[in-house]
C-alpha cells in the first residue's frame, strides 16, 4: 500500500506533467503558422476589370487567381480572357491597379498572351501597363496566363501583406 506523502508526490509529478503538456500545447497553436519561424505570409489577389471595348472573363469582382499562403520562392498563376468587342483591330495590353504599394518592388509578374511574353516586371512597374500588347481582330479573343511570384532571395517586406490587384485592358487601335 502507497503511504499518504508518496501519494501526495505522484499526484504532484503527474499534474505537473499534465500542466507543461497543456502549456506546450497553447504555445503551439497560438504560434503563427508556417515553418519559416512564425514570419506570416504574404497573399496576392487578381482579377480583371473591364471597359466596354474589351471584354474579359472571369470579370472583376470574381478573382482569376487567389494565391493563399506567399513567401519567398513562392509562385501563384490563374489564366483569364481577352476579347475584342468592337469593329476594329486592336492592340492590348493590361495595366496593373494594385490596392496597396506594399508589394511593388517585391512581387514580380509575368504576363503571357497567345504564347507570347508581353510583360515581365514588378508589380510597380506593370501600374504603368505591359511593355508588350496582343493583337485582336473583331470578336477574337486571346488567352492570357498571369503568374505572381515572390522571388527567393527576398528576406524581408513581404510578411503579411496582402494585396488585391486589377489588371485592366489599355488597348489602340492596330494597324
């Protein structure tokens, strides 16, 4: 039979194991997520706004991409429609309208119409349009795939902001 003091000592040593088992465990879920020592990520949102002459599915509110969880190294891509609704050629390109500046000089895009590279830039630099523009005649359309990427030797600035970015058609008309 356990005397009473021995009895006193095992209650003691098993709550204590007990408590730094509940301790461990709040720490654990309270800590941010991710392995990168509890640094949050960063997230990026795009969809497309249209203006009459071009038209572009999906269309703005609904997001073509919706990158979850971003940290250096990380990448996100969606692919969206441009369509020529008027009577005449035209020559387009997209300009980027970023929510907030605090992924400008981090977060690179690239932009890829019908096959070809029409923008490969930072976010910043694609608020003043693609450097290149896809041709459409009448009523055709052209497939675009845009591709976010939070380059790896990033360290810093990225953590835990999250921008929403609409890209609108700029066009001309072509020749």
């Amino acid at each position: 039979m356990i005397d009473s003091d021995s009895a006193d000592r095992l209650t003691r040593v098993v709550a204590a194991a007990i408590g730094l088992v509940l301790v461990a465990g709040a720490i654990a879920i309270a800590r941010p997520g991710g392995g990168d020592g509890g640094v949050l990520p960063a997230s990026l949102r795009f969809s497309a706004g249209q203006d009459g002459e071009v038209a572009v599915v999906p269309a703005a509110p609904k997001p073509f991409i919706e990158s979850g969880p971003m940290r250096p190294g990380s990448h996100a891509s969606g692919i969206l429609t441009l369509r020529n609704e008027t009577g005449d050629r035209l020559a387009v390109g997209l300009a980027a309208q970023p929510s907030s500046s605090a992924l400008d000089g981090l977060a690179r895009v690239r932009i890829i119409a019908a096959g070809r590279t029409i923008a490969d830039s930072t976010l910043q630099a694609l608020r003043d349009g693609t450097e290149g523009r896809v041709s459409l005649a009448p009523g055709a359309g052209a497939r675009v795939r845009v591709i976010a990427v939070i380059p790896a030797d990033v360290e810093t600035g990225y953590e835990g902001r999250r921008v929403s970015v609409q890209l609108v058609p700029v066009e001309r008309r072509a020749r």
